[in-house]
C-alpha cells in the first residue's frame, strides 16, 4: 500500500500550472552536531486540509538517495525513514496547511551533506519539487586558527633539578680529576723533594770530609 502511494505521489502529472513550490534558501551551511531548519513552500488554498497533502523529501548523495521525511494524505510515515535520520527530523504540523514544509534536523553529521528534495503533492492543486544543499563540516576544521603560541618557560622545580643534576655531574668531574691527577703530581713533588735532599746531604758529607781524609780515600782507591 505504501508503496503504492509513493508511486503515485511520484507519478501524478501536475493537474494546474499555477501550483508552484519553493525553498527558502538554496544552500545551508552548518557544523556537525548542529541543529538546522529547512523550509519548503508551495501554494495553497484557503480550504486545503492536512489530508490533501501528501509530501516526500530525500537526501540525495553519491552513494545512493535517503528518505529523510515521508507524510502521506497528512500522515506522517515513520516506517519509510531512512535509519540515518532516524529520532532526528521533527515537522511542524500547525503550518502545514499554510503552505510551510519546515523539518528540524538535529545532531547533524557530516554524512548529512548533499542535495535535498522535497516533492509535494496536494491534491487536487497539482505536485512539485525543488530542491537546495546541505553542507555539513567536521567541528575542527570551521574553528579559526589560532596564533602558534611561544613555548613556557620550564617551572622553577625543573630548573632547580636541572640546576641540582648538572653541579652534581661536575663534582663528580671535578672528584675524578683530582683523584686522578693529583696523586701524580705529589708523587713527582715527593721525588723532586727526595733527589734535591739527596743531594744537600752529599754535598753536606763532601764539605765535612778534611783533605787528609781525602787523600787518604785516594790512595785507598789507587792500592
């Protein structure tokens, strides 16, 4: 049966010309998330009732088209609703009849972009469609680019460990060196030392030593 309907509300030849439907904007632009409204007019009678009417709009994409809201002879069609607006599309019924389609979508996503198009039918006034885009962006990239902010100076704690590792890397620099270096020079002072008391203490017995004591020597050593 529904289907039937559907058919017949795509079908149907216009029955007068002057039967005209509208947009009232050609494209919206919003961020996912968002909550946006989308309008429809058309023409109508001082006695068109809710019954007359009969409507179809789709989300036509690359992949394929999605039902977005259905209402067939005033009653809306919950069944035929594509599961991607699903709990999301909300009409204002009181305007209906005033010649006002408006659908409230909610929570917009970024698969939501693309063309949009509703087809009304009243009868017996005649049947029309138009049609406006959607362009839904991701949150990040509609937010504005902020200046690259300079770095923070590092806390007052970091510094002062930065500080407390580097004097403690060079006390054990400096610890090392002079184990290492110092030794030596005390052992070539100590030696200096020694070999220049050496030779005081020589030169000391060689003063004390008489001339016959010398002579004495030298004859020893001549025998």
């Amino acid at each position: 049966m529904i289907f039937l309907l559907l058919l017949l509300l795509f079908l149907t030849p216009c029955v007068s010309g002057t039967f005209v439907v509208n947009v009232t904007q050609t494209s919206y632009q919003a961020e996912e998330n968002q909550n946006i409204t989308l309008e429809w007019t058309f023409s109508t009678r001082t006695d068109t009732s809710l019954r007359s009417i009969s409507t179809i709009c789709q989300l036509y994409t690359y992949i394929r088209p999605y039902v977005l809201f259905n209402l067939i002879e005033g009653v809306e069609s919950p069944e035929s609703q594509d599961p991607q607006f699903a709990g999301r599309v909300q009409w204002d019924k009181d305007v209906l009849t005033e010649g006002r389609l408006t659908l409230h979508v909610s929570r917009l996503r970024t698969s939501d972009s693309g063309l949009y198009v509703c087809d009304v039918l009243v009868t017996p006034d005649g049947r029309n469609s138009r049609r406006c885009w959607l362009n839904v962006t991701a949150a990040e990239e509609l937010q504005p680019q902020r200046p690259s902010e300079s770095p923070q100076p590092e806390s007052w704690t970091g510094v002062w460990v930065t500080v407390g590792v580097s004097a403690a890397v060079l006390v054990l620099f400096v610890f090392s060196i002079w184990n290492v270096c110092i030794p030596r020079y005390e052992r070539r002072t100590y030696n200096a030392v020694m070999q220049m008391e050496s030779l005081s203490e020589e030169q000391t017995i060689m003063t004390n030593i008489s001339p016959s004591e010398s002579e004495h020597e030298v004859r020893l050593s001549n025998i």
